[in-house]
C-alpha cells in the first residue's frame, strides 16, 4: 500500500511539473516572439525625396532599414536626387524592412524626336513632356497655319522627326502667327535654282510649297518652272499677298523653253522683278 501510495504521488507530482513546464515554455515563447519579430519597434519612414542618394541612404541605414536603389531620369532635378520612395513618408513599418528609392539619373537616355510639326502649341508641349524633353524658346512667324507648329529646332539647328536627342534637350518652336495685314510683293523666282527660289521666298516673308516634275536628281542644280501667284498680273502690274501666305513653286531638274512658263520669266526674267 505504501508503494501504490508513493508512486501516485510521483505520478501526480510528475504530471505538475510537466504541466508548469508547459506553461513556462509557453510564457517564454510569447515573450521571446516580440524580440523576435521586433513587435514594438515600430517606425515611421521618413520623407527623403529630394535628398542626394548618399544622405538618403546614410539615414535610412541609421534608422536601421535596408535600402534598394532603382533609377530613372528627370530632366528638372540634380542627378542622384532621390525622386520616390517606397513605403511612403510616414508609413508605420517595422526596424529592419526594405525601403525602396528611385533616384535621378547621371547621363540622360536618349529619346527619339517626336514629330511636331502641324501640331498645335499646346499638343506639341505635351508631346515634348511625355518623351522628357523641355521646351526651349517659342518664336512666331506669319504663316497661314495660325498657332501651328512650323519648325522644331535643337541648339539653332531644325531637328527632324525621329533623331535621337538626350532627354531633358531644350526644343525650341517656331510657331504660325496667321497671315498678317501687311501686303508683299510676290517675288518672281521663275527659271532660279531650286535653293535660290525657296530663299528668296523666305526672306521675303512668304512660305512656299514645292511640287517636283519628273525625276530629280539634285536639288540644287533644279530650276523652279512656274510659281502661282505669279509676280505680276496679266496688265503687267505687281501682285500683292499677305504676310505668311503661300506661294507654290514647280521644279524640274532640266527643263526645256517649253516647260518654262515663258510669259512669267519675259515679264520678270530669272528671278528679277520688273514691273511697268
């Protein structure tokens, strides 16, 4: 009886010591899983947009954070600026998470020119900001495309479609003003060279559309054949058109007398205006 009696006791005994084991174990787990887990350190991140990268990285490390750096290009800001960050600013995180920046860029990408030709002004700036180009200086000349987009110009030099320019290039616009009321003598460019006419046209404050006969095979040797309206009229008197207006012009590489409209170059000869 006496041993029955002792080895009830142990078992019991035995069972309450494993029982508060358990619970010790248990209580020690719990606790040991906020240090674990960092639960309580908390942190709010903060704001470094607009800081260097090297700044930027040096406190998010000193608030214990790792940090991942991608980057883009924007052509307003410093290179290595920091642009964005993932969490946002004053998100509550806990010590120790990755946050993510995305700074500017050293050397600009290159970007293709788009085409803005024709394009309204205010198209065209946007068509500028989607391919990260800047715009440059905006001048207008008469022209009957009124608030259209004439030339697209890099560094004083017309830049075509499609080129490859560093983002963050200054485009500069030569934009229509619309036919203005001062009235011009139409030049007569009739049997000039084809990069003569067209110069003589331009400086004289008119635009010109070029209509090429047959095959060309060099355009400065070309000779302009006919041009409408003509310098003068059927009386012999001086034509007159607007500021900016058109003056189309036909092109043949080697014409004949008879591809020559005759009555134009007797009445003015070969580019030389003479009125009665």
């Amino acid at each position: 009886m006496f041993i029955k009696e002792e080895v009830r006791r142990s078992f019991w005994f035995n069972l309450l010591a494993v029982t508060l084991l358990g619970i010790v174990l248990y209580m020690l787990f719990f606790i040991s899983l906020g240090y674990i887990t960092a639960h309580g350190k908390e942190l709010k991140v903060p704001d470094v947009t607009h800081k260097d990268m090297k700044a930027a990285v040096k406190v998010l490390k000193g608030m214990s954070f790792e940090v991942s750096v991608d980057s883009t290009y924007d052509p307003k800001l410093a290179p290595y600026t920091v642009l964005s960050q993932i969490p946002e600013v004053g998100s509550v995180v806990k010590g120790g998470r990755t946050v993510f920046i995305t700074v500017n860029k050293k050397n600009p990408p290159m970007t293709p020119m788009p085409n803005l030709i024709n394009l309204s002004f205010r198209i065209a700036e946007m068509q500028l900001k989607n391919n990260k180009l800047m715009l440059g200086d905006t001048s207008y000349q008469p022209d009957i495309a009124q608030g259209a987009v004439l030339k697209q110009m890099i560094n004083g030099q017309e830049i075509r479609p499609g080129q490859m320019v560093p983002q963050g290039s200054k485009i500069s616009l030569v934009i229509g003003d619309g036919l203005s009321n001062v009235l011009l003598d139409v030049p007569n460019v009739v049997g000039m060279p084809y990069p003569e006419a067209t110069a003589l046209i331009a400086g004289s404050g008119l635009t010109y559309t070029s209509i090429f006969v047959g095959p060309i095979n060099d355009t400065v040797s070309a000779v302009v054949t006919k041009q409408s309206p003509r310098s003068v009229n059927e009386l012999g008197v001086t034509n007159h058109i607007k500021e900016g207006d058109i003056v189309d012009i036909t092109i043949m590489q080697s014409p004949t007398t008879d591809d020559m409209d005759t009555d134009q170059s007797a009445q003015g000869g070969k580019g030389n205006n003479k009125t009665p």
